[in-house]
C-alpha cells in the first residue's frame, strides 16, 4: 500500500514547548539482587492480613515459599490468589473478589509478570468496594484510593511495578482494556533480579523486548503540552522532560546488556540491568505513554495468541519507519546512546543507524521482526486496523497521525518484513 498525502496528514513534529516534566511513581523503590528478604519488614509496617496475587508457576516456587515463612515470621497473615492467567482475562478479577471480599484484607501483593501486578492493582481498588471492575474501563474512574498495593516483578520486561494502570482481557468486547488512575500507583516497589534468573528463555525474550518497545514508544512518542485542567484529569500527559531522562538510561542499559543475556541467560549482572531499564521503561510510559505498536498489538495478540512482547517487537521496524519522518532527531539521539552512529552521517541517516540498533538488539535476544511470524492472516488486516484505531489512549500518543490506511500500510510492510525506508 502506498501511503496518499490526501489522506494521510503530512508528518508533523510535535515538541515540549511548555518544557514539562512530570513523573508518578511509587513510594518506595527497593532494587537489587536479595533484595526480596526485605519484603516481610515492609509490609508489616502497613498490613497485618495481605494477599498475595500470583501465578501457578510462581506459587510452586521455593522463592515463593520463602516468601509467605518470611512474612508469617513477622505476623503478617498470608492469603493466595495463585491462578492468574496470562492477558488477565476479567474473570480473574470477578474470581479473585468472590474468594476474598470482605475477609478483612489489607493489602495486596502482586507477586509475578505484568497480569499478577495488574490483577493485584485492580483488586486493591475493586475489594474494598462493591463496584464491578468495568465501571472504571478507561482514565480517572477510580473514585478513590484502595487498599495498599506492593508489587515485585519477577521478570524484566512490563514495567507493571511502577504504572498506575493495569491491561484487561474483556472478553465480551474481545479486546483489551485499560483500568488507568493514579489510585492503582504501587506503595511499594521491590525489584529483585534474582527472580529472573528461572526464567524460561522464551518469557526472557518475550519481555525484554517488550521493555524495549516501552523506551523506545516513550522516547519517540507525542509532546502533548497540555493545560493545567488538562493535566489534571489527563493519565499521559506525553513525552517529557522526565520521561526522557528515564528512557535514555534504560536505552543505555539494554544496549550493554541484552546481548550478555543472550550469550549467558544466567549473568546475574546483565539480569540486573535488564530489570533496571524495565524498570526505567515503566518510569516513562507511566506519564508519556506507548503508543502505535502496541495499540496494534492488541487485537493482533487476540487473533494469534502470541506473546504481547513478541508482537510489539514484530510491529515495530513498520512503525519506527512510519513514524520516522515525525522523529529525526529521537532516532539519531538513540544511534548515540547505542554507540552506533557513523562519523560523518547527516541527522536523517543517524536516525536510520537508531532504527537498526534497535533491531539489531531485538534479533539478539531471539524476538521476532515480521508479522507473518506471528501467523497473523492477512485477511485480518483489516479488523486488527479498526480495533487499534479503538484503542484512543494509545493511539494519541503516537508522534505522526494514525490512519486505517496508514495502519494497514504498517500492516503490510510489517508481514512482508519490509524494512527498507517506506515511511
């Protein structure tokens, strides 16, 4: 597909002109490896009865079991919600609120990936009351703050343990939706690289490479300037100052590290700084944002039942060039921070230098780069384009205007793993 200038709006540039800075974040931010044991001396400050919102495999773990003695040494009552499924499906939401409402829980725990820290998010704010998780689908519908919530990732990709929102499953819509309010900002946050180290290498990949997406959608996203009544009711608020500072250390980070997690998926060194820049990642996209990969993504990972990770990274070489014409100086920026910029280039071919070491980092750990990979059909082109294009909270963010045609032409290129400079 070609792209028609008639239908398409000429890329513009959009730029922090108000110089705005703004970070939500939690209270307490724990890091380092071990650094879990510290978990029991913190909650009891704040919780004698917690739950603790898990997976299957997590809860079979010994890091696990090492977890639930340390905070029954310190009297804090244990009790276990461990089948949250991946994507988070609602019914786990209306599961989890019929085994535990009203049995006097004060706090919640999310102890996994990114489904166990948005399932426990949500149940912060859904257990205390009556009301059903779909009345605050979308910003600011949260009336008010919940039980306290910790969250401990054990992966490094997410982000989830510094983001105040959490992704559904909807399975009467079929898609995924957003439950975004700063009432779901994690109290505190403990981030052990240690837990990474069992995991399996697919889930390592997948997020990563979701992480990385994070820093770059966040970094090349929109500058929205908004107005103070804006910022007021508003969840991201845009690319910024803040923001920025966050996703070029986490770009940094992944581009020293991922290629030593590739060659020994036990370097304790390289763990720890993935789950650093996830870390940082989450930090961006909290205010700034993701933006068109992953409003793709959504239905794309509906229809595949791929990993969201994996879909991302093989949205983006069509969306970096798409939104490249918008993004010149963000790109030849991350060339810099990658270390692989060209003495002599012009902006425009440094930018295309940024676009590559992004790849190049993406085939390093094993994710995939088209979209007929996944085994999206094309006949779906189509129906993924209308669902993103639903997907207003993402799409907003994007620097250069999204169009179904503009989404089916990403589309297109994206399957054929097209990644000459079509954008």
């Amino acid at each position: 597909m070609t792209l028609s200038s008639t239908v398409l709006p000429t890329a513009d540039r959009s730029v922090n002109v108000l110089a705005l800075g703004l970070l939500r974040q939690p209270a307490t931010v724990l890091f380092g490896p071990g650094q879990r044991r510290q978990l029991p001396r913190l909650v009891a400050e704040i919780a004698r009865h917690v739950l603790v919102v898990t997976d299957a495999r997590m809860a079979a773990s010994a890091e696990f079991t090492e977890m639930v003695s340390g905070l029954d040494a310190v009297g804090v009552r244990v009790s276990v919600f461990g089948e949250t499924e991946p994507e988070l499906p609602e019914r786990d939401v209306a599961a989890l609120v019929d085994r535990f409402a009203g049995q006097g829980i004060g706090a919640v725990v999310g102890l996994g990936g990114g489904s166990c820290m948005d399932l426990a998010k949500v149940a912060a704010v859904v257990l205390p009351s009556s009301a059903d998780v779909r009345e605050f689908h979308g910003e600011f519908r949260v009336p008010g703050p919940g039980l306290p919530i910790i969250t401990v990732p054990t992966t490094g990709g997410t982000g989830a343990e510094v983001t105040c929102i959490s992704v559904l499953f909807d399975e009467d819509k079929g898609m995924k939706v957003g439950v975004a309010s700063p009432h779901l900002q994690a109290r505190i946050t403990v981030i052990d690289p240690e837990f990474t180290l069992s995991c399996p290498p697919g889930l390592t990949a997948a997020t990563a490479a979701d992480a990385l997406s994070h820093l770059v959608e966040s970094f090349t996203g929109r500058a929205k300037n908004p107005t103070a009544d804006a910022l007021a009711g508003t969840l991201y608020a845009g690319k910024n100052l803040l923001t920025d500072l966050f996703a070029r250390h986490g770009l940094l980070l992944m581009s020293r590290s991922l290629p030593r997690l590739a060659a020994d998926p036990q370097d304790l060194s390289a763990r720890s700084e993935v789950m650093l820049a996830a870390y940082c990642a989450g930090m961006a996209i909290n205010t700034a944002g993701t933006a068109g990969a992953h409003a793709i993504q959504s239905p794309i990972g509906a229809l595949t039942h791929t990993p969201h990770g994996f879909g991302v990274s093989a949205l983006l070489p069509a969306v970096m060039r798409y939104n490249l014409p918008s993004r010149v100086p963000e790109f030849a920026e991350i060339a810099d921070i990658l270390g692989v910029a060209v003495a002599g280039q012009d902006e425009q071919d440094q930018a295309r230098s940024g676009i590559l070491g992004i790849e190049a980092l993406l085939e390093t750990i094993g994710a995939p780069l088209d979209l007929a990979s996944l085994g999206l059909p094309v006949e779906q082109f189509g129906f993924v384009a209308d669902q993103a294009l639903l997907a207003t909270r993402l799409t907003a963010n994007n620097p250069r205007p999204l169009t179904r045609e503009a989404i089916m032409a990403i589309l297109e290129h994206g399957h054929a793993g097209d990644r000459s400079w079509w954008g």
